[in-house]
C-alpha cells in the first residue's frame, strides 16, 4: 500500500503535451470556451468570488477571449443544444486538464504560453488549489478545484458521506484515495467533524421524511374511512438487521415500514455499548472522578443490554409503543418473520384500545426463512450436503430466488404454487448431462431458459454446477 508521504511536496508543474499538440485551436474548442466562460456565473459561485478577491486578469480573460479571436459563426441554439450547463464532480487527469489549457491562448499576451499548477500549500483534503501561469508574460490566475459549504468543501463533505454511507471511515477513505492516485482525504479530525454533521442533518432530513410518511398515511386512512380522526390503523412490515451477522453484533436497528407506501415510517436503533462508559470503566466507581463524569453523561449511547437477537422484539416494542404518538396511527397488521418474537412481544400493545393485531406472512420473509435459513441449518447439520458441486451458498441463495419466484407468480394458487415450488427445485438441481425441467413451464415464454430454448430451437441456456442426486432427495422434505 502507498504511503502519503508527510512532507508537502514542491509545487509539481503539469506541462502535459503542449509541445507535441500544438496546433491551431480548433473552432469547437473556441466555442466551448466561450460557453463555459459566458456561463460562469452558473459554474461557480465561488470563481466569481475568486476573481474578485485576486484577479483582474481573470476578468480580462472572461472579455478577451471574445475581442482578441476571430468568432466563428455558430448558430445560437445549435451550441445551447450541445453545451448544456454542467454540473456535479468529475474524476479529472490533471495532465489532461493542463495539456488542454496548452492549446489555449494567455488572455494578456495571446501566447500559447499557460501552465497549470497546483498549490500544495492550500490543499484542503481533496480540495485543490490550482493555478495558471502564462511563461510568457507571467499572467496567473489560481482558483479551487471545489466549492465551499460551509466550512468545508463540498468534495470533502461528499467523499465522508459516500465512505459512512458505504460503511467505511477515515481508513477506508485514505485507501480509496491512494488507490485512485488522488491527494489524501481531510484529516482524521476535519474527517470525524465532517462525519458529525453529516450525521446529525441526515438524522434530520430522516425524522422529516417518516413524520411526512406518517402524515400521507393518515391522510390516506382519513380519505378511506368514515371516521374523522384517528388513530387509524395500518399495516407495516417489521425487521431488524444488525451490524455484523451471528449474535456477537453488539449493534442492530429495527425497521417499520408502511405497507400501503413502501416507507419507512420509524426506526430504532438498539446499542450495547457506550464508547464514554467504557472508557471510565476503570475508574473507582466511588471516585469524585467517576462521580462528576457519570453526572454529565446524560446522553449514553448504550440503550440494550441482552444478546443480539433480542434486539430486534425490544425496538420494535418502542416503535408500536409510540406510533399513536408520533404518527396517530396503529401498526394493527404485522407482516415479519414467521418465527419472529417480536409478534409476540408488540401483539398486547394496543390492547387498551380493544384492538388485536394480525399477523401476516411476506413473501420476503418466507422464503428467507423456508429455504435461505432452512438450508443453511440442514447443511450444518449433515456436513456430507456441503462442499463443492453440492449444496453451497451460492447455489442456496440461488434455489432462495426461484422460491420466491415461485410463490410470487403462483398468488392465490395453491396448487399451482406447489408445482412451481417443486419445478424450481428441479430446475436449479438441473446439469448439462442431466437436465430436470419437465415441471417448468414450457414454451417461449417460460421463467426457464432451458424450456424457452426448446420452444425457440436455440442453445443460449448454460447449466449451473446442479445438485447431486442424493442432495436433491435430502432436500426435497425440507422444500414441499
Ligand atoms: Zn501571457
Ligand atoms: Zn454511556
Ligand atoms: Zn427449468
């Protein structure tokens, strides 16, 4: 791995290849120039601001680039057509960006004399400073490479963003860096900094978001029943997930969502530790220390104490137990895991009320359970299943979709949804040198390839690894 070396560098010069493709300036580039030139006060606030701060000559070489050239004739909506305002970040090649300014002229001499440099003093993170500098008569101009928000730049804020929202941190982000030959991120400090107040407007924009939720299923409700107010009552479907898989997560969170909009209308997150607790863990309890510590920690982080399974009944107790509260609505149809606990554990919450919940399957769920988890526990159980060209993950998720496939095209057919279930089955146990698809569908508009082949007379269908016979006859009491 890289290192970033800790020195700052000398100021690095970006000659490009402007002795190699020094040619005349081709006419869509003039045009292009023009456009983002006339457009700069839709490119960048912040360019404005710069030329104001330092530079005249930018001013000149906004104006000049009009007086000094000859203008070609271009039609005026053909160029709007094809030179729409850009926005957003680009990854650039510095040594592209700078032979490009190779072929332009200095707006002060009319040289093709301009080099591009980059200001290692004011780098900020994966915030550039860059300058221009004509060789010729010594015209420069430096601007950033990134908008300000705030106090940070907006590159900045963007790059902590995606590495939280993709479950990195300061490491990750440092790695990604090295690894596309891009500066390093802020640091670690400005990086958590950055973290925390992306982590308390998200928080924000998340609460606004549910309460709007909530707000469009009362309305909803409101339309739909005779009554005039609530609370009314819904459906939702209730899951947790937890921050590692097994029971040594020692976070999870617990998710409602609505079943009429598909939105999440509350989460919980549960937490078994507090990074200040244990940090004062070594302290003499009975300390003045201790004592004054505990006094001002009044928000601990640490809001469950129990195994990691047990999380998920004890969020979404909190949630039903203040759904009337927070959206004056009822979570009065339960859909979750079959052997969820957390039925039982919500099914008495609106029991003042007089209203019983129901619960209800999804299909989701089902075919997590039925077959991911199933298969996963009976493969535990007889090692003999296991091991290459049997019973593998992969080959368990796979015969997971099709059940889901099954049930899903089957609604309201139990039959049907059986044969399909089995034909599944058989189509994913299926090999070149032994195909099993009598019970899929025939014809060319079957879910099966291998049957949309023989309707079609073509040969586009390849076979996965299949399941051995005596794998498919162990499975089979587990599936139907
Ligand atoms: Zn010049
Ligand atoms: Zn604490
Ligand atoms: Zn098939």
């Amino acid at each position: 791995m890289p290192k970033f070396s800790s020195q700052r560098r000398n100021k690095r010069k970006f000659h490009g290849n402007r002795f190699t493709s020094k040619q005349r300036v081709q006419d869509e580039e003039i045009v292009a120039l023009e456009s983002t030139s006339s457009g700069s006060g839709a490119s960048s606030l912040h360019c404005q601001k710069e030329a104001e701060e330092c530079s005249a000559s930018f001013q000149k070489l906004v104006t000049n680039t009009q007086e000094g050239k000859p203008k070609p004739e271009v039609d005026d909506q053909i160029s709007e057509e094809n030179s729409p305002a850009i926005t957003g970040l680009r990854f650039c090649d510095m040594e592209v960006l700078s032979s490009v300014f190779a072929q332009l002229r200095c707006g002060d001499c009319g040289n093709f004399s301009l080099l591009l440099m980059e200001d290692n003093m004011k780098r900020k993170g994966c915030a550039s400073t860059l300058r221009l500098l004509c060789e010729h008569c010594g015209w420069k101009h430096s601007f950033c490479t990134s908008k300000k928000q705030g106090k940070s730049y907006e590159i900045n804020r963007r790059l902590v963003y995606g590495m939280r929202t993709i479950g990195k941190g300061y490491a990750g982000a440092r790695k990604f860096c090295a690894i596309m030959n891009m500066p390093p991120p802020p640091t670690e400090k400005a990086f958590i900094f950055n973290s925390r107040v992306i982590g308390r407007h998200v928080k924000e924009i998340a609460k606004e978001s549910m309460k709007k939720a909530g707000q469009d299923i009362y309305a909803f409700k409101n339309q739909c029943t005779a009554s005039e107010a609530g609370p009314f009552n819904c459906g939702v479907s209730c899951d947790g997930t937890w921050q590692k898989r097994g029971y040594s997560s020692r976070n999870g969170c617990v998710t409602v969502i609505s079943m009429d909009t598909g939105r999440v209308l509350d989460v919980e997150a549960l937490s078994q530790g507090c990074k200040q607790c244990e940090r004062h863990e070594h302290l003499d309890k009975t300390s003045l220390e201790y004592q004054t510590w505990r006094a001002e920690h009044t928000k601990c982080k640490a809001n469950f104490r129990g195994s990691a399974p047990a999380m998920e009944p004890e969020g979404a107790e909190h949630i039903f137990q203040r759904s009337v509260e927070l959206h004056n609505l009822r979570y009065t149809e339960f859909y979750g895991d079959g052997d969820s606990k957390s039925f039982s554990r919500v099914k008495g919450v609106y029991e003042d009320a007089g209203i019983e919940m129901e619960k209800k399957e999804c299909i989701g769920h089902v075919q997590k359970r039925r077959v991911g988890t199933a298969l996963r526990k009976l493969k535990r159980e007889n090692p003999g299943l296991g091991g290459k060209g049997k019973l593998t993950d992969s080959q368990i998720d796979k015969l997971q979709n099709y059940y889901g496939i099954a049930i899903r095209s089957n609604v309201g057919d139990l039959a049907g949804m059986k044969k399909a279930i089995h034909a599944s089955l058989m189509h994913c146990a299926s090999t070149e040198a032994r195909p099993l698809h009598d019970h899929c569908p025939t014809g060319s508009a079957s879910w099966c390839r291998y049957q949309q082949d023989k309707a079609n007379g073509t040969k586009l269908y390849k076979h996965g690894p299949g399941l051995p016979l005596e794998v498919i006859a162990k499975l089979k009491p587990e599936y139907i």
